[in-house]
C-alpha cells in the first residue's frame, strides 16, 4: 500500500507542470511575463540586490485592476544601533509619484495593468484611459543600482490615444535626517529625487520619461547625482553577465529557465561591507552578514561554476573571517559573522558549524581550480576537521548541540547532517591534499576517517522510521524528518531505495515541497533541495524530474516568483539568496554529476533522462576553466558524453547510462 501511494504521489507530481494554470509565462527572451487579465487581482512580493542596497518590492494588481506598489530598501552599510545581525537601516516607501502627474489638466486615473514582467528588473505595463482619445500607456521599470546605496525608477509614457496629450510631470527632492542615537555612525541621509518638472504636450506615438531614486548615505558622504540609465545598464551587463555563462539546455524551457533566475538570485545578494565582500542570505533581515551554512555550505561551493569573480571573491573571503576565530584550544567557531564582519552570533551554540565550513571550504577551493587560494583555506580546512574529530562520541559520529534550524525542530546529540557534513569534507580533503602536497600520512588518515565514519553513520542513524528503512535524524527520532536526504547528496547510496520512497511518501511531500518533519506544517526549501539534488545524484533520475519539474514550476511561474525561498511559516517564503545557489547545484551535482576530485579533475555522472535526448552545461568556468559538457542519449542503456575545454575536445565517450566518468581539463 505504501508503496503504491508513493507511485501514485510521483504521478499526479509529474501531471501537475502539465495541467496547473500557471499564472506567469515564459518569453522567448529568457524573461517571464504575468499577462493581467480581468479580475485579476494579486500580490506577490521579490528581493533585488546590489552591493549597497536591497530592496524587497510589494506589488501587484489591486482589484479595481490599478498597480500597487510597497518599497521596502534596506541599505546593509548603514548600521543601527543594537549593531546585531538585523541592524540595517530599513524603511518602507508606499507613495505613488503617479498621483502627482496631471493629464490635460486632471489627475491620472482608471489605471489598468496589463503586464507584468521579471527580467533582472521588475517592469509593469498599465493603460490609463483605456479606449479614450487620451489614452496613455505607463511602463514603470525598478532596480536596485549595482554599486550604489539607489534604488532606481523609470517612468515612460506614451501617448497611444487619438488626441495631444498634455503631461504636467513634477520635480523635486524629499530628503530626511534619520535619528541620530539609533545610528552607529549617528544620523544618516535618506533622499527621494524625481528628475521631471515641466509640462509636456505628446502627440500620438510620442513619449515622456522621467525618473525616481531614492538613496541613503552617511553624513560623512556627498550626495551624488545618479544617471539611471546608465545605472541601468549596469544592472542589465550584470544580469547578462550571470546568464551569459553556466548555460544550462535541456529539452526542459521552466528548468533552464529557474536556473536562469537562480543565478541572478544567488549572485546579486553580495555587499561591499568593512569587513569585505560578504553574502548575505537578505529577506529583510540578514545583511552585511555571513553563516556557516547559507554562504560556506550552501552558496560557495557553486561560484566557481559560473566564474563570476565577485561572488569568488566573497566566499573566499567569507572563509578568512571564518579562519580569523580559529584557537588552539579548539573552541567552537561562531556560527556567524556580522555586522559587516565586526561581531559574531552562535546564539545555537555548536550547529555542526565547523563541519559545515570543512564541507564548503573544500568543495570550493577544488572547484576554484586556485592552488595559491587553497593553500591559504587549507589551514581552516584542517582546524575544522579536528575540530569535528574531537566533537565524536563514543559510537564514532558528530556531537553538536543543535542543526542549522537552530533548535526550531529537535536534533538530538548528534544529527545526521553534521556527521554526513563531515564526512563529505574528509573525503575532500583526501582529494585537495594530494593536489597541494600534503604529508601522505595526513592524507591516509583522513581516508581512513571517512571510511569508518561512514561506517558509523549507518550504524548509528540507520533504521526503521515510519515503515521505511532510512535514518532516524537523530537517536530516538521516530518521525519521518526531510534531511534523511543529506546523505545521498555526500555519495552514501546504502539505504537510497527506502530513503527516496519516504522523502516522497505522502507523510513527506507536499504541494509546498518537504516537510522539515512528518506531521507538521512547516516546510523550508532547502531541504527540498537538497533532497531533489540527493535523488538525481544516487540515480533515482525519473523520480528526481517529476518533483523538480513541478518545484520549478511553481517556484518560477506559479503565485509566488520567480525564486526558491526560505520556509513557510517563518518568513513569509523570503527570497533568501543562497537557496538559488542549492537550486542550481541541483543541476551541477545532480543532474550533470560533477564532483570536484582535484583542482583541474572531477568525477561526472550524467543523469540524463529516458524521455531527453541530450542536455548540456556550457561554459562551465570551476576547475579554473572555460568547458562545455553535452550528454546524448545513444540507446536506452548508453549515453555518450562530450567535453569541450577552450574548444578542444578533451573527452568524447560512449557509457552506460548510470556510470561515472573521470575528467582531468
């Protein structure tokens, strides 16, 4: 019976991309569209990023069919006082500049939106007047500026009426003086600019545009002009940038699409702080600012792939301020780093944070392909793996006083993901210590490390839960709990079998994704995403399409768009910016099967689907290279692959479906 609703689970998960009505939709530029309809009323809200700003924006149609719009800006570099991990100065802005323009005379009015569209900025097309002779049409444009503390607005109108418009459009500067006690650097400078300021007579097809930026600076700083079309094409070159390169292809348009957007999510998140670049999950809350599972385990593994220098240049650098807290008495690492690297937060106490950061400091410095760089993570490497050694209890897995959910569900004295965590990182740190010379006695005993604790965590974690023969999260744990899937992500297939049937199981799965825990109501990505990359990565390949295809449908096209998000309840399904980074590792360590084995090689286990033909990842830039993988079905039993590196040929082989292949560049 059980067995027979998890089939049946998969085949309605697999109709529904298919049959559900999707709110948004795809254009042949990459971007995707909500086409407003009659009675069409919706909100949904979206974070944007730049290196001194973010902005999380409100918006959609209110039901008379007029745009609503709620700013909220978040300047991460202007600190509050408490200096703690939520003290950026944030302010919501509601005002509509609309309002204020006067057409032949009288205010604007009957707004109707008719598009909405995503494209690395949020754009919104409305008609006022629709059908009169003075019928105007609006398309309103916001983004965050790339370096600057500006979040920009263009206002475009033209003229699609029969008649001579007249626009009265104003002009003008709003600034205010924040409080002066809760400023770490006492008062700072809020300003609104509006660049309009005379009247303009269009005639039909003629149009008017004119431009809001709303700043935020120190005293100490001059305000600047901003040119906003120059900011944005900033923002669009970067947008481009990001698309530009790790090109996935598949026969699959909502996939490569999400992992289009995803790229853009997990890169923009990045602030210029004191303390150096530093990624920042966002969400309104989590700025100027670094964890040791959203940016070391979860987001800097990928950077590498897709070579955007400055998204290297923060998780390298989110590794030295983990490594400046290194001690020779082995004392817990923070859990993270804030206030623009100033202060620290482990209000968890030990999460299994050094094994989280031994996972990711590995993964990237393989993949980074730098051996100058690795060399210099290789110190925290090692402290974090004896660190993680002196944490074993007396049956040989990780002690750790809670999980990155920080005691939101129970953990136990030892939890899956940190021993799993750990074991990863061992098996990493065989690979990286070859690759730099390490003594060879050091190297063997970590091999020897991971081959018992694997051992360990069977022993330990493996069992019976629920009916299914998987792993209790932690001893005692008799509930069915999402991160049984940690393992199959770190290449321990032992129990995949029951483990893929129970993360599907209708006590798991859900129309929202995972479950964190059976029973429950709470659901939080990135265990869904890990699980979705675990399943490709042990073979389980139609299985693992279904459930990604339906996520990526409803993450990219459904209500709320167009990015993995944190959790439900908590948070409101933010969209936190190292969940697109799992997103898209889903691709590179599920789908392709890239495992860096050295700083130019690494294992590839293409899982290509039975009904795909071929798929390829273009421009892969880790491994300190510029290469192509393509993947083609031969028959139904062999799939060839090829690899092209700075255009030669380096590999060109004919596999079983299922084997793995080594790659040296």
């Amino acid at each position: 019976m059980k067995r027979f609703l998890s089939c049946f689970l998969l085949f309605v998960g697999m109709l529904l991309p298919c049959n559900a009505e999707n709110r948004w939709h795809i254009n042949s530029d990459g971007s995707i569209s909500w086409s407003v309809k009659e009675n069409d009323s919706h909100k949904d809200h979206i974070e944007m990023s730049g290196l001194k700003v973010s902005t999380v924006l409100r918006y959609g149609v209110n039901p008379d069919g007029s745009f609503y719009l709620n700013r909220s800006i978040v300047w991460p570099l202007l600190r509050t006082i408490p200096n703690n991990t939520h003290a950026s100065l944030m302010r919501r802005f509601g005002y509509d500049v609309i309002q204020q323009i006067n057409l032949n005379g009288y205010s604007l009015s009957d707004e109707k939106v008719e598009e909405i569209t995503l494209d690395g900025t949020l754009t919104v097309r409305s008609l006022f007047n629709r059908g009169s002779n003075w019928e105007l049409e609006l398309t309103r444009k916001i983004f965050p500026s790339t370096t600057k503390a500006s979040v920009c607005e263009i206002y475009r109108f033209r003229n699609t009426g029969k008649e001579n418009a007249m626009l009265d459009i104003p002009s003008g500067l709003v600034a205010m003086e924040t409080e002066e006690s809760v400023g770490v650097d006492g008062s700072y400078h809020l300003v609104t600019f509006i660049d309009g300021g005379k009247s303009q007579i269009l005639k039909p097809g003629e149009t008017a545009e004119f431009h809001v930026v709303i700043s935020g600076y120190k005293k100490s700083e001059q305000v600047v002009p901003v040119d906003v079309q120059k900011e944005l094409e900033a923002r669009m070159a970067l947008v481009k940038q990001w698309k530009d390169n790790l090109i996935l292809e598949t026969p699959d348009t909502v996939i490569n699409t999400m992992f289009s957007f995803a790229k853009v999510r997990a890169s923009e998140s990045i602030y210029d702080t004191k303390g150096g670049l530093m990624h920042g999950p966002g969400g309104e809350s989590y700025y100027a600012a670094i964890w040791a599972n959203d940016q070391a385990e979860y987001v800097n593994p990928f950077f590498p792939f897709l070579g955007y220098e400055i998204g290297n240049k923060s998780a390298f650098n989110s590794f030295r301020l983990f490594g400046n807290y290194m001690n020779e008495q082995y004392d817990k690492l923070p859990s993270s780093i804030i206030a623009e690297g100033l202060d620290t937060w482990g209000g968890a106490g030990d999460r299994g944070d050094a094994a989280m950061i031994a996972y990711g400091a590995s993964r990237y410095a393989l993949a980074r392909g730098d051996k100058q760089e690795a060399e210099q993570l290789w110190p925290l490497i090692e402290w974090c793996l004896e660190y993680s050694r002196r944490q074993l209890n007396e049956e040989g897995v990780v002690k750790s006083d809670a999980d990155e959910l920080e005691n939101r569900f129970p953990a136990g004295e030892a939890n899956l993901c940190t021993s799993s965590l750990y074991y990863d990182a061992l098996n990493s740190a065989v690979y990286l210590g070859k690759e730099l010379g390490k003594p060879a006695k050091q190297i063997s005993d970590y091999r020897k490390r991971a081959v018992l604790l694997r051992e360990n965590i069977d022993r330990y974690f493996g069992g019976n839960v629920e009916g299914f023969d998987t792993y209790h999260y932690y001893k005692g744990n008799d509930v069915l709990r999402s991160w049984i899937c940690i393992p199959l992500t770190v290449g321990i297939y032992d129990r995949k079998e029951a483990t893929v049937s129970a993360l599907f199981s209708p006590r798991l799965w859900t129309k929202d994704g995972l479950l964190t825990q059976a029973g429950s109501e709470t659901f939080w990505d990135r265990s869904t995403l890990y699980a979705l990359r675990g399943v490709f990565a042990c073979g389980e390949t139609e299985k693992a399409l279904g459930y990604l295809q339906y996520y990526s449908n409803t993450r990219l096209l459904g209500e709320h768009v167009p990015y993995a998000i944190e959790a439900w309840p908590e948070g409101n399904q933010r969209h936190l910016s190292a969940e697109s980074g799992l997103y898209a590792r889903i691709v590179t360590e599920g789908l392709f099967g890239i495992r860096p084995t050295g700083l130019r090689s690494f294992t590839c286990t293409p899982r290509l689907p039975k009904n795909w033909e071929n798929m390829a990842l273009r421009k892969i830039r880790a491994f300190n290279a510029n290469f192509d993988i393509l993947v083609e079905r031969r028959s139904q039993e062999k799939i060839r692959v090829t690899i092209v590196c700075n255009g030669k040929h380096v590999l060109k082989k004919t596999i079983e479906d299922g084997a793995s292949l080594q790659v040296k560049l």
